[in-house]
C-alpha cells in the first residue's frame, strides 16, 4: 500500500507551491506599496556600483572589469544571502521547512502579473482605444510606441508576453528546480542587471558586457524550454521556431517568440524605432498582422504553457 509523502518527499514540492502562491496572489498592490518588490533591492546596488565604477574616464578594459565586480557583487551576494536563509531555515524546520522555501521563493515568479500588464493592452485594443492601448503597451516595452498601429501594438504586447514567459517564469523557475533558493534568487539578480546595464549603447558598452553575456548564459536552457512549452501549447509553430529563433538579436529571446510566432500563424518582430531612431529588424514569423483576435489566442497559448510547466513541475517533484 503506497505510503503517505513525508515531510523529505514533501520538500521537493516547493517549486510547485511557489507556482501556487503566484498564481493565486501574485503580488498584491498593498504589500508592494508597504516593502516595494525584492528586484527593486537588486536595482538600487546596481545604482550604487553603477555611480561608482561606470565612470568614462576609466578605459574600456576597466570598464569591463569593474563591471564583472558589480555582476559577482549583485550575483554572488544575492546568492549567499539566500543560501544563508535556505540554510537556516532547513537547520531550524527541518524538511518541514517546505512551506517557508515556498513562500521565499514566490515573488520571484511572474505568471500572474505578467497576465495582469499584458491584460489592459488586450482589453484596449479590443474596443479600438489605441490610445490607450500604446500607453498601456509602453508599461511593458522599451520600443517607441507613440505611433503604434493596432498591428504594431499587437506585436509588441506578443513579443513581450512570449519573451517574459521564459524571463519572468520558466528560467527562474528552472533554477529553483536545480540549485533551490540560491539558484532563483541569483538568476533574478542577473537578469534584472542585464535589464538595467546589459546594453550594447554608451555608457554600458563595456561596463554592462559581463551582465549581458552571463544573462546569456542563465537563459541558455529555460529559453529552449519555453519554446518547446509554447509550441506545445499552441499546437503548432515548429517550423517557423527553427527557421526564425535566430533572427533576433538576442541569442535567446527569439525562442519564445519565433515559437509564439509560429503557433499564432503570424509576424512578429519586423522594423521599429527606440528613442526615436529606427531599427530594421527582421520578421519573425510567417503568415499577416496580429490584432487584438491574436493577442487573445497568444493569451490563451501562454495559460495553456504555464499549465504545461506546472505539470513538468509537479513532474519531477514527484519523480524526486
């Protein structure tokens, strides 16, 4: 007769729990008004070691340098600390810590308030407000949108929903399952620093390489596996997910989205403009303009994959 899971079995189902957590209250607007969001803790020392050590006077070598210094500091630090408290946690509870890992690690997944930006873009769109649908858009995209048609709408709002499914979900998630709180918390530390100085433009150049190439290296796997969870979730788009994953400038983000691409039947991508300078950029995808119809199915492609992750998820907590 099989036996009830102990509380080591049930330790290794803190990934899923944190899904849990996420889900059902994201993060709530009344506690990030009253402690802000542990990322903006990631920003501020990115600030404070940016003020100090991005300097141009400093040649570009020690630009680098430096910057690979702000990286272990961001990083390495961020990953101690959760080491530290997972550490004590497992000391003080137990495997019956479980719950408190959980709770650690759940504001650091993003499914539910990912939902909750790409809602009133959708919702905007829908009733042919597009005004309101561009600066709903802008909260979510760095591009210019001031000008965005509903197609150019639509396609920034896809964009941001298929390459935030692997950024805000499937990679941190992905470390939690491999190296537990350390691994989530570093990886969130990572990419908000290549967020934040990850940039190939003046002043980040050189002092921001270090960041971008690790963040590179952090999403390598997850952004595979957001793909493949796409696809499967779409029913399709394998061909254009081949064909296209390479034309983006990221060597990650055109995963997810050539992948969202191809199970929508339609291009992504294509030319825009940052800061007022146009950028031709490739398409991604085969097939017409997305408008606010696709944007739904892209919704319903993306709860579809959240569920599939769940069910890997759940997975291998249960094969561990």
């Amino acid at each position: 007769m099989p036996r009830c899971p102990g509380p080591i079995a049930m330790a290794e189902w803190v990934p899923l729990a944190a899904l849990v957590l996420d889900v059902a209250l994201g993060w709530p607007a009344w506690l990030h008004a009253r402690t802000g969001h542990p990322v903006g803790a990631f920003a501020a020392l990115l600030a404070w070691c940016t003020r100090r050590w991005n300097q141009p006077k400093r040649s570009a070598s020690a630009q680098t340098w430096l910057g690979a210094l702000t990286v272990l500091v961001v990083m390495g630090g961020t990953a101690a600390l959760a080491w530290a408290l997972e550490s004590l946690i497992r000391s003080a509870l137990g495997a019956w810590g479980w719950p408190v890992l959980a709770l650690l690690a759940w504001p650091g997944l993003a499914q539910r308030s990912l939902d909750a930006h790409y809602r009133p873009v959708l919702a905007a769109l829908a009733t042919g407000d597009l005004a309101s649908a561009r600066r709903a858009v802008a909260m979510i995209v760095g591009r210019d949108t001031s000008r965005l048609d509903e197609a150019g709408i639509a396609r920034a709002g896809i964009e941001s929903l298929a390459e935030s499914f692997c950024d805000g979900i499937v990679a941190p998630l992905f470390w939690l399952v491999a190296l537990g709180l350390p691994g989530l918390w570093a990886y969130k530390a990572i990419n908000t620093a290549d967020s934040l100085i990850g940039h190939k433009e003046a002043p980040f150049t050189a002092f921001g390489m270090v960041a971008a190439r690790t963040d590179d290296a952090a999403n390598f796997i997850p952004a595979r596996l957001a793909a493949v969870l796409l696809c499967l979730a779409g029913g399709g788009g394998w061909r254009i997910l081949w064909r296209d994953h390479a034309n983006h400038a990221s060597p990650n983000a055109g995963w997810p989205e050539a992948a969202m691409a191809g199970a929508l039947g339609v291009r992504l991508a294509g030319p825009l403009s940052y800061d007022g300078i146009p950028v031709d950029k490739p398409w991604i995808g085969s097939g017409g303009a997305p408008g606010a119809a696709t944007m739904g199915r892209a919704r319903g492609i993306y709860h579809r994959a959240c569920a599939l992750l769940w069910l890997l998820t759940g997975g291998i907590a249960w094969l561990l």
